[in-house]
C-alpha cells in the first residue's frame, strides 16, 4: 500500500453509514454519491463508493474545499491507462472538434467544449443541431476522458484511425485530506511510473503497515513455480496461439494450438488435486481439457478460489502495438520493461486467488504461469520460493530475448530497476547530444560498477 498525501490515521469507524450502489435505488449513483459527500458528518462512519466511474464523477464535480474535509482510500480502482481506437470514414469530422498540442495531449476546440460535453454525457441533445454523427461509442469514450479533467489524453491521428490514450492525472485527487492507494505489487505497474515522470510524485510506504501478515515472506517457502513456454519465449496470445509442432503462427484450430499443449501438462500434474485457471478468452478450453475451476481473467477481488492449492495463470495481457509505441515515446520505456509492467500485475493477481489468501493455511501452492520471466519475477517476490522449471516439453518458439542476449554476453539479466535506470541515462546523453552506449554495454560498463561502488 502507498499513501500519496500525508499519513491518514485509521479509526475504528463501526459499521458504514453510507453505501453507494447502483442498485435498488430510484437516485442515480452519480447523484448520490455526490450529494452524501456535499451533506457527510464527520462524526458518523464513511462513505462507500463501490464503482470506478462513481468515484472519476466525484473527483470531476467536488469543490476544492469539500474535497479537503476526505480522506481516500482507494482499493484498485484506478486504472493508469484508457485507450479508445476507431475509424470513422471522414477522422475530419471528429477531429476538428479537438485542439492538440504539439506532443498530441487534446482539449476541446475553442467553442467546442458543450458539444464535447453532449456527446459524452447527454446525447439526446445532438438531435437537432445536425451532429447525430457524432453519437459514436468509441468518440464518446474518447470525450468523456477530455471533458472530464481527470485523464492527460493524448490523441493521434493515422492514415485510417483515431488513436486516444488517457493517462490518469493526479491533479483531482491532490485536494483531498489525504489519499492511500492499496494496489497490488504497485512498484510494478505503470501508474508510479506515469506520476513520477510525468508530475513528480513522489510516493511513499503506508504508515501503518509495518507488523501486517506479508503473504511474500510467509507463504513462499510453500511455494513451487513451474512455467509452460520455453526458457525466453514470450507470453503473448501470438505465441500461444501457434501450432505446437510447426510453430507456425495463428493456428486456427484451437487443439493444435500451443496454449492447448499446455494445458495437457498443466492438467497431468495437477491430476487427482483441485486447482483453479485463468486463461485468455480466445481459449474455449472446448476439449475439456482442463478440469479445475475456471477463473475471469479480471480477477481482482474474488475470494472464491481459496481452498485450491495450485493455480494455473494463461493469461496474456499485452498493450496493442499503438499503445506500446505511444506510452514508450512518453515515459521513456524499453520494450520488455514497459511489457513486464503492463501484464505482471495480472498475472499476480490470478496467482493471488488460491490459498495464498489463507494465512493459517500450510499446504504446499503450485503455481503455474505462460513464460520464465513471469516464473522469475513472482520468486522474486516470494521470498524463498523456487522456480522449477518448464512444465512439459514445449520447443523453442521465437529468438534470444534483449535479457538473454544481456546474459549470454555478460552473465546478467536485467532487474527492472535497471530497466529505469537506462532509459534515464539513455535520455540524459540524448538531451545533451551526447553518443549512447547500447544497454548491454551500458550494463557492463557503467551499471555494475556503480552497483559495486554503492554495496
């Protein structure tokens, strides 16, 4: 957990006075939660908000004073990233209701801003005004994020499409009393990283978390992980989607597909035990294959999946091609970083839904997950746990990766600390037009010598 503002004090609160649902109530949940906050006591229980989208309206409508009377706790219910992509067959029409700058970040045109206003939020009002084409799903998402304030939103134009991504901003939330993020593993996802660069936040560790149960220290010598892929091989939908014999790419019939491979091993070794997975939605799993209980991929807060002692993780979450180049141009990320960052915390979320969850639990955990970088980053994590290798045979799919072709050259693969610190030197010689050495050579040369200079 991270506090961002200040060192909220915990209460004991008794039972809640105000839960904000979008349930059993003729009031819309924006209404209400809007008005328990403008009309909240002090000296009765909190407020419970329990949508994301409840919760963006209230950071949007709320005065800076009334935001100052909160305290926030936010249980992973900010997403770093919005993206909207579509082609319409004239971009013109929609454009020109948007001004850019010069790195692409968007507002309503001069004059605009009602119009962009009615088409996120009141689309009836476009009857009339000549302006029905614009009451397009994908450009009202795409207006919601400018009109909002609570989205950095960068839009680019293609030779076919409109690309937007919204970067979430911190300027609403710096008004509040005191703001605490619980995230999961958050020093390995985007959102740190997008504040640090981009608005100089600074975060730091939550105050009162020193003596809670630490899952990573308790239960990794329980742990044994086993990854499906070959030592280096990707975990992306790409690669699982080929043919397990050729390696040819998109095999369209899903029991020739690697994916399908694996899961025949995953299912052997955990014969005759109960285990839950999570894959991909493409995977039907239509030969029955896998017998344990199927998890969303999305699983973040289910606790249903407690009493199984092994887990099986086939997701692969990738950003699309347009957003990785987008984000990498931004924050400055390598490729495999700016992956790692963006499918990890899936990944460990999925990992997290068996008796992981179980503090007097001893048994030992199975963990299966797609590739060795997934494998290697969660024994990381899990103190004295112990990776175990390939599950099954699977044969090489794709080339040395940028971490093997570091270690194969130098015995080292890269942390993602030292993903960061490259991307920043790299930037500082570039600003100064300086030569830049290539990041295994800048590994060898220059980041281990400081390693060693810095015990």
């Amino acid at each position: 957990m991270k506090s961002l503002v200040g060192h909220p004090a915990y209460a004991n609160f008794g039972p809640l006075s105000c839960i904000v649902t979008e349930q059993g109530q003729v009031e819309g949940p924006f209404e209400r939660a809007l008005k328990a906050c403008k009309d909240y006591n002090p000296q009765v229980p909190p407020i419970v908000i329990t949508t994301t989208k409840t919760f963006e309206f209230l950071l949007e409508k709320l005065m800076q004073h009334e935001k100052q009377r909160f305290e926030v706790f936010v249980d992973e219910g900010l997403p770093a990233i919005r993206q909207e992509s579509f082609s319409p067959g004239n971009k013109g029409d929609f454009l020109k209701y948007l001004t850019r700058d010069e790195e692409g970040f968007a507002s309503p045109a001069p004059g605009k801003k009602e119009i962009l206003e009615w088409v996120a939020r009141s689309q009836a009002k476009l009857k009339g005004q000549n302006l029905e084409h614009l009451a397009v799903t994908a450009f009202k998402n795409i207006c919601e994020l400018v009109v909002s304030g609570n989205y950095d939103v960068v839009v680019t134009e293609t030779d076919k499409s409109i690309e937007a991504l919204g970067l979430l901003s911190p300027e609403p939330l710096k008004d509040f009393k005191a703001v605490t993020l619980i995230v999961a593993i958050f020093e390995r996802t985007l959102l740190p990283i997008l504040w640090e660069k981009r608005h100089g936040i600074e975060f730091e560790e939550f105050p009162k978390q020193e003596g809670l149960f630490d899952a990573h220290v308790v239960k990794g010598p329980l742990m044994t992980i086993w990854h499906v892929l070959h030592e280096g091989d990707l975990p992306s939908l790409r690669n699982l989607q080929r043919n397990y014999e050729t390696g040819e790419a998109n095999e369209q019939d899903e029991g020739l597909q690697v994916i399908t491979k694996a899961a025949q091993f995953i299912e052997a070794h955990f014969k005759g035990r109960e285990y839950c997975w999570a894959a991909n939605d493409n995977f039907k799993n239509e030969q029955g294959i896998l017998t344990g209980i199927e998890m969303p991929v999305q699983s973040e807060g289910m606790d249903g999946y407690k009493q199984c002692d092994g887990v099986a993780s086939l997701d692969c979450i990738n950003p699309q091609p347009w957003v990785k180049n987008r984000l990498k141009a931004l924050l400055e990320l390598e490729d495999d970083h700016l992956y790692e960052l963006w499918r990890f915390s899936n990944t460990y979320q999925t990992v997290g839904r068996c008796s992981l969850r179980v503090r007097d639990k001893n048994q030992p955990i199975d963990v299966v997950v797609v590739s060795s970088s997934c494998a290697k980053l969660l024994s990381e994590l899990f103190v004295g746990s112990q990776v175990a290798g390939q599950l099954g045979d699977l044969p090489r799919l794709s080339g040395l990766t940028p971490k093997e072709k570091a270690q194969a050259k130098h015995g080292n693969a890269y942390a993602p600390a030292d993903h960061s610190a490259y991307s920043k030197y790299k930037n500082r010689l570039e600003n100064k037009g300086l030569p830049v050495l290539d990041k295994e050579d800048w590994f060898e040369q220059i980041r281990k010598q400081n390693k060693k200079k810095h015990g």
